[in-house]
C-alpha cells in the first residue's frame, strides 16, 4: 500500500489513495495518521513495510514548471496506481485551475494539464467518495460578501472523477456553517463509505482587523453512493478557528479520531459520534515561543496509537506521544534550523518508523526542509537540511518510483519573489536506499 500526504503553507492539504486500503485521514482512502492540514494523511507507519537500508540522503532534484503560482501540491492516485502529483493553482482565471504531474512509473513526470471545477477553496482532498474506484476530489468555498471580504458561510464541493482524466462539469456543493477550513477524510461510521470532516471558522470583519467569531468541527457523512447529508456540529471549545486537521487513532481502538491543533483531539465512539475537545499538554517553559497551526500525525513509535508533530515558533518542532485515552505525554522539542510551518510525515529511510521533514522559510528565496529521522522510539536525530528549489509553499510525500521508501515533493512560488525572477514549478527529490 502506499502512503501519501501533502500539506500547504496555505492551508491546502489532500491526500489520495486506493480505496479499500486502511484509513490514513479515512478508513478507506489511506490511513488513519497524517494530517490534512493543511493537513494531509500518512499511514500508521508513515510508509511501506521496507527492509532498513543505509541512508543516503536524496537525489537531485527535479523541477517541473507549472503555468501557474501553485499554492499546493497534493497526490493524487485516480485508480489506486502510482501516485502523480496535482499543482493547485487558484489564480488561473476563471476557475482555479488542477495542473497533473502524471506520473511515468518511475518517479519522473509528465504534464497533462486539466482544470477542476472547484474554485478559491481553502483546503482540498482527494478520495474516492462514490465507490467507483476513481478518485474524486473535495473542496472547501467560502462566500465571500459583496465587499469582497469572507461572509459567515460557505460551500463544500465535490469535483466528480469520470474517467480518462475527466471531471463531471457540474460540482455537488453543501452548505457548510463556517465561511472557511480545512479537510479532512474518514469512514467515521464505519459503513464502509468515506466522510467529510471539515475544522471551519466563521470570521468576521473588524475594524480593528479580521476576527473568528466561532470555531467548529462539521462532518458531513456519506450516504454510500457519494452525497453528503447535511453536517453534524461540534463546538470547538479550545476557541482556535482555521485548526488543520487530521483523521488518526489517537487511542488505538480502531476507529478514526478527528485531530486539530493547537486545540486537541476529537475522540470516535466507533460509530462516528464524538466526545467533546480534548486539550493537548502545555509546550515545556523553555520552548522558544508558541505553536503554529501546522502539524502532522504518525505513530512515531509504533504502539498503536497515533502521536503528533507540530511547527513551533520561531525555530522549533514539538513531538507529542500518545499515552492512550486521548492523552500526550508532554512534548519533546527538536531545533529548527530556520523558521518552520508546514509538516509532513513520512518513511523515508525504510526502517518501517515515520520520519518527519518541516519547511522551513517558507515563500523565501532560501526556503528549505528540515529532515528528522525516527530513531526507532518516537525520538528523532539532529536536523538534515535539504534545499528543494526557493520559494517552497507545499510539502508532498510519496513513494513515486516504487523502491518502498517515501520520496518528496515541493509547489515553489514563484510569485513570491519581490524581484519577479522566481519560477512556479513542482519539485521532486526521490529519496536514495542504497
């Protein structure tokens, strides 16, 4: 099985997988451990049963250019095959436009541009929703006012797979009680059919600036042939709004839970109802200053049961263990060479233990990742730094070439360059186990 995760420093985060595979944000789609933030999804063991090898680091990186300023990348595998990749691309007039990377085999890429229906969304994710072994594509839309401004509601979006690389030219939109959020994919019930769950905010214009008037937690469940009943509400009651999110089993039943951060997890009955807010342990007095609202799972050290990383200003990743019932144990902290956001998880020496990377100065010409390997324990070793092209928005992993160890992938920003000289590409660096 493979395991695929992409998150954004935007917020856009989506994960794709073949359905029938264990849970990653679903019980369908891909296991039950990564977030979806922006948070994406990474199976339980962040990656492929491979033998240890001797790690090697990663090799050159390739850079492929997208037509446009991509504010994600994401994975996306439309019949459970190898993994391409999709550059999100929202300025492309009219619609946002989905720019597919498609995959050779062996972790090279070809560009066949096609364009989604879905457009402006905050937080996108790739699941086959109607069962039909295609993988369909979800959206989340705010409803902007007539200033232009974000309104107290929006819409959720599914952009239908038909086949041949085609999307059904009409979307199925929901009504969704916050104007913005992020996605994340679950057989929640556990029927058999994948839900939506979105950690929405409804913000409001202030004078003094914008504000979030309310936060909450919707799931929007599947009636088995791909539409979506109206949301079930629970109240965020940490009082964090615009939280990435993830599907994971923080408590080892069985059953997905639904994570945020800074805020806590969500705990599943095993029949898709939830309890209320669990609250996370406090970072330790020493740590440099407080959480960002990114943030990934993975069992870190293969107990079962799902723990957390997360980005922590200004140099600073954070590992919460779970100790079971919802519980962490406090978090331990790793240094940071540089600023951190967006995190990822995933295999990427093959020992079989998630391994986690972090960007770092995201949208700066000196944009880099940060590489902690998994020491067996859920404790990590000293940062690797690796340079994937300037101006990094987005973090994808996946193995692309096949060898059982994850590889990655960036969406660079051109935009992002006060000089203009900056180029929009798609980078890929395919990790080497020799």
């Amino acid at each position: 099985m493979r395991t695929i995760c992409v998150v954004s420093v935007l917020g856009l985060a989506a994960c794709g997988g073949k359905a029938g595979s264990e849970d990653r944000t679903d019980a369908s789609a891909t296991p039950p451990d990564a977030a979806s933030s922006p948070d994406g999804a990474i199976g339980r063991d962040g990656g492929l049963e491979a033998s240890a090898c001797a790690f090697a680091g990663f090799g050159a990186a390739t850079a492929y250019s997208a037509a446009n300023l991509p504010s994600s990348v994401f994975v996306y595998s439309p019949t459970g095959g190898v993994p391409n990749l999709i550059a999100v691309e929202p300025n492309a007039a009219p619609h946002t436009t989905f720019e597919l990377f498609a995959n050779r085999g062996d972790g090279t890429f070809a560009l066949a541009t096609f364009h989604g229906a879905v457009a402006d969304f905050t937080s996108a994710v790739s699941a086959d929703f109607d069962g039909d072994g295609l993988a369909d594509i979800a959206g989340e839309t705010p409803s902007p006012t007539s200033d232009g401004s974000l309104g107290r509601n929006g819409s959720l979006q599914i952009d239908r797979n038909i086949g041949g690389g085609a999307f059904a030219s009409q979307v199925a939109t929901y009504s969704t009680p916050q104007t913005s959020g992020y996605l994340a994919v679950g057989d929640f019930d556990r029927d058999g059919h994948l839900d939506i769950a979105m950690a929405g905010a409804t913000i409001v214009p202030r004078p003094d600036g914008v504000n979030v008037d309310s936060a909450g937690l919707d799931l929007f469940f599947n009636n088995g042939r791909g539409s979506f009943a109206s949301p079930i509400v629970y109240t965020d009651s940490q009082g964090f709004g615009l939280e990435r999110i993830a599907a994971a089993d923080f408590d080892g039943d069985g059953s997905p839970d639904l994570g945020l951060f800074p805020g806590g997890p969500f705990l599943n009955s095993g029949t898709g109802t939830f309890g209320a807010e669990l609250p996370l342990p406090p970072l330790p007095d020493d740590a440099s200053s407080s959480p960002l609202p990114f943030w990934a799972a993975g069992d870190f050290n293969r107990d079962g049961k799902s723990d957390l990383v997360a980005a922590v200003a200004p140099n600073e990743i954070a590992v919460f263990l779970a100790v079971g019932g919802g519980s962490f144990a406090a978090p331990v902290t790793y240094a940071t060479g540089s600023t951190p956001s967006v995190v990822a998880v995933g295999d990427f020496n093959g020992d079989s233990y998630p391994d986690v990377v972090v960007l770092l100065d995201a949208q700066t010409a000196s944009s880099s990742l940060g590489l902690y390997l998994n020491q067996g324990d859920g404790a990590f070793g000293a940062e690797t730094k690796l340079v994937l092209g300037p101006y990094a928005v987005s973090i994808g992993t996946a193995d692309f070439n096949g060898d059982g160890v994850t590889d990655l992938a960036v969406g660079n920003d051109g935009f992002a360059d006060p000089d203009g000289g900056g180029v929009n590409s798609v980078t890929v660096a395919l990790s080497r186990c020799l």
